[in-house]
C-alpha cells in the first residue's frame, strides 16, 4: 500500500468527513484484533497480529493527514460493541470479518468522496489491502465466496 495519505488543503470538506469516518472504522479495527488475539493461536493469532498492525498504520496517517488539515481526528472509543460475543477461535474471526467489512465500506466512501488524486489511490490501495485481509478471514469462517464480490459495499 502507498503509505502516504495527502495533506492538500483541496481536499473538501466530503471529503474529510469521510477520512474521518474511515478513522472512526480504523479505530474500531485496530480494537477488534486486539480482542481477537486473546483467542486465537499459532498462524490465525500471527496475523491478526500483522492485521492490527496494518489498521494501526492506516489510522497513524489519517490522523496525521486530518491534523495537517486542521481537522481534529475523531478519537477512539474506549470500547466497541461486537456483532455477537467474542469466546472463543471462531467467533473472533467473524469479529475479524467484520472489522475488514467496516473498514472497506469506510474507505469506499472516501473512494467515492473525493476528486483527489493521491487521497483516492491511498483510499484504493486500503481497498485491496484490505480486500485481502478480509478474503483470509472469510475463509477461515467459511463465509462464501471468500472474496467479496464488491469490497466495500454494504
């Protein structure tokens, strides 16, 4: 993924609404493979690990680019409400379905939400890493097909 999210003072005011919903959906990501971690073992824990990592990345530079814009980044909550409990291996993996889900749908909408050249490869390139991630964790729960067919779309 470029690692680099534009700081341009052309990018509108749609636009930074939805940088700042991907933040929120970032924010939530980086929380839920925290949680996944705690019942996941060997390769699944390894890369919810990596995952978290990534969404961790995602967010550092969407807070910097929003603060580079003079637009408070919103904050984390301290916690997030999970679809369905979290007990044990598979129910963390649909947690992690669902994080990758919510951040797709996030950055679709700043895809859709900016003229911006490089905001709108830095939202594509989130799409396909993500896609990916995703695509692993649908498989893992065995949600078919593992590639959603639309990332992003609810």
């Amino acid at each position: 993924m470029n690692r680099t999210v534009p700081a341009d003072t052309r990018i509108d005011e749609t636009a930074v609404a939805a940088l700042q919903n991907a933040l929120a959906a970032e924010h939530a990501a980086v929380w839920s493979y925290a949680l996944t971690v705690a019942f996941l073992t060997g390769a699944d824990a390894e890369r919810a690990r990596e995952n978290e990592d990534s969404h961790r990345d995602l967010r550092n530079l969407i807070e910097q680019t929003l603060s580079q814009l003079g637009a408070p980044p919103v904050s984390a909550q301290p916690a997030y409400r999970t679809p369905q409990p979290v007990t044990d291996a598979p129910s963390a993996a649909a947690l992690a379905v669902v994080a990758e889900t919510d951040a797709l749908a996030a950055w679709r909408s700043v895809l859709e939400r900016t003229d911006d050249r490089a905001l709108r490869q830095a939202a594509l390139d989130a799409l396909t890493s993500g896609t990916l991630r995703c695509a692993r964790w649908r498989a893992v729960v065995g949600t078919q097909p593992a590639i959603p067919v639309f990332p992003g779309r609810p």
